[in-house]
C-alpha cells in the first residue's frame, strides 16, 4: 500500500459517511482470519465492526479498538487501561496506592475538584470468586489494580 493510500484510508476513516463503515467491513474480514488479534475477535467480523464502531468515539482506529475494549462473556467492556488513559487525556488526576493486599486508586476532577477513591482487596477478589483463577495468582497486584481503577473510574468519571 503506497503513503497516498494509506493517507486516503485515514481521511475515510475521519469521514462521517458511509464509506467508514466500508473500510471497518473490508478490515473486519482481513482481521478476522488474523493471528495477531485477540483472541475473542478471532473469526468474529461482526464483532471487529462493532469494537471498531464503539472506539470510533474516542478517536481509535479498529486495531486499538479491539485492544482497548475486552470481550467477557458475551459482553465488550472497555479495557481500566483505556479508562485511566482516557481520563488522564480529559485533564483528571488519578494515583495509586498499593497496600498489603489491597490497591486504592485516587482521582480528582481538573473541572469540579470532586474527588472519590476506590479500592479493590484480596477479599473482595475472594468474594467475586476471581483469586483463584490463573492470571489473579500470577498477576495478582496488577488485578488489583485495574479492579481499582475501573471502580474509580465508572464513579468518578463516568462521563469521560
């Protein structure tokens, strides 16, 4: 593909017309039958085309939309890494605190000064019966994080 092509499928994909959702079918069945896609999207155009129609408003481009949102049980919830980028990019401040055991995220509104925190626990992993699962064993304080920040981030900032 030449840089004017590749210039002219970025100017579709900013364009409010039907050709954006041209170019997400024709990349959704290319996608699709690719290696280097998650692993829920794999053989799944209908749902490349609806993650990269979600992501278009946040300005992602369907191979970051596919990153960003993560397919549980039928149902796309977007990535706490997506979340935390997304308020961070609004101007927000948000910090993490790791204890024993538990993650508390901390955020601040840039537009109101409101400010809430969320944590997430080893109990409250127990509970939801999550600690027994493979990734929370070997990646335990990183689970606790992202539970932290999703929490923070649908109080505090549910409208970024």
């Amino acid at each position: 593909m030449s840089d004017i092509q590749i210039q002219e499928e970025r100017q579709i994909a900013r364009a409010d017309d039907g050709r954006y959702f041209d170019l997400i079918m024709r990349q959704a069945q290319v996608l699709a039958e690719s290696k280097i896609i998650p692993m829920a999207y794999r053989r799944q155009e209908a749902d490349i085309v609806a993650a990269g129609l979600a992501g278009r408003a946040f300005g992602w481009d369907t191979m970051a939309s596919m990153r960003n949102f993560h397919v549980i049980e039928g149902s796309a919830s977007m990535k706490p890494e997506a979340m935390l980028g997304l308020v961070r990019q609004a101007g927000h401040s948000v910090t993490i605190e790791n204890g024993d055991g538990v993650v508390t995220a901390i955020g601040k509104r840039v537009d109101t000064g409101d400010e809430h925190s969320a944590s997430f626990s080893l109990a409250d992993a127990s509970a939801a019966g999550l600690a027994g699962k493979r990734n929370w064993k070997q990646y335990q304080e990183s689970m606790l994080t992202w539970r932290a920040v999703s929490k923070l981030c649908r109080n505090l900032f549910s409208d970024v």
